[in-house]
C-alpha cells in the first residue's frame, strides 16, 4: 500500500478553502443612490413688466442616451459610460422639464408657469426644447446644448427660437456622482434665465 501524499492532500484542503471562502463570503453591496436636478436656490425678481406673462413647459425631447435610468458620464465625443449604483430618481427629460418650469416661475414676475394644463386659455406662450447634449465629462466639464421654441398657442405660430450652447466646469465626477446633479443643475439654471429673457421679449411683441 502506497503512503498518502500529505503534499498533495494539503494542497487540495487549500484549494477546497479558497473555493468555500469565495462562495460564502460576498462582496459588500455598493448602496444605489437616487439623483434629481436642483432648482434655482432663491426666487429671482424679474424686472417689471406691463403684461403678465403665463407659460406653458410643453415638450421636451432628449436624446436616447440620456433616457436611461442609470447616470451618464462622457469619456470621449464617441463613448458614454453609465455608472453603476446612481440612478435618476425619475427619468431625465420629465425631471428636466419640471425643473425648467420651476426655475422659470422663480424668474418670471407673473409666477405662472406650468406643465401642460387643463385650462389651456389661461396660456400665453408655449415653450418647446430640443435637446442635443446635456452631459457631463470625466475631468467635471458640463456640456448643454438645446434647440428652443417659443409659440402663441392660440394662433399655433412661433414667436421665437434659438439655441443654447452652455458649459459648467465643476469638479471630476469619478467616485462622486453628486457632482453630476450638480454641475447639470447649474446648467439647467443657465438655460433658465437665458429662456426667460427670451419669452419676455416675446411677450412684449407679442400683439
């Protein structure tokens, strides 16, 4: 009878130990934190005007890389990288579409900006956004480019329209997803007052 080979034998208790090891102890889960876009800080005082101004936050259109539930972050002008354990508390183009009125009702005096209502009499301008890119770098440079449309909706004819082209540098957005709410919502911000003065000036020529 052949002596046991203890070599051997050891070295199948190590191997069976690291195969238990691996099955019964598991990595610590990363917690899923949930994100949405800040609106301006403070009520903003617009400057006096002779017409009230009602406005209607209509449509919002986003491309489909930003429709995900998961956080984007752009690591080239070809390649976006979607992050693991941050999400969008709800999707980015309603989130984007009700702070964007939010912001508005602070900017403008009337403090009458909605959602698509009921009441649509009540609505003075119509605004409509296109956008093209609303995200954030890996050295924290923001990007917010959108197309924009103001319209009368009594006469469905446009009033004005531009486009937006709008950078935010903030911090790196590695291990921090904060960071991307936050330079986006500075973004948002910025496209705000911008759209404001635009729908101010289309009031005012509004006949």
């Amino acid at each position: 009878m052949k002596r046991p080979n203890y070599l051997q034998l050891l070295g199948l208790m190590c191997a069976l130990s690291v195969l238990l090891g691996g099955c019964l102890i598991k990595p610590a889960r990363v917690p899923t934190r949930h994100f949405i876009l800040a609106t301006i800080p403070a009520p903003e005082q617009a400057p006096a005007t002779t017409q009230q101004v009602s406005v209607e936050v209509s449509f919002v259109k986003m491309p489909s890389y930003l429709l995900r539930d998961s956080m984007s972050v752009r690591k080239s002008p070809t390649e976006i990288e979607y992050l693991q354990g941050a999400l969008w508390a709800e999707r980015l183009d309603r989130c984007f579409q009700q702070t964007l009125a939010n912001n508005l009702s602070s900017l403008l005096s009337s403090n009458r900006v909605d959602l698509p209502p009921l009441d649509h009499e009540r609505v003075v301008v119509r605004v409509s956004v296109d956008m093209k890119q609303f995200d954030v770098d890996t050295q924290g440079r923001g990007t917010l480019i959108a197309g924009w449309r103001i319209t009368d909706p009594s006469k469905n004819r446009p009033l004005k329209s531009g486009q937006a082209h709008l950078a935010e540098v903030g911090a790196s957005p590695r291990a921090n997803p904060q960071v991307i709410a936050t330079t986006l919502s500075a973004l948002t911000a910025g496209f705000s007052r911008e759209l404001a003065r635009a729908i101010r000036e289309a009031a005012q020529a509004k006949p």
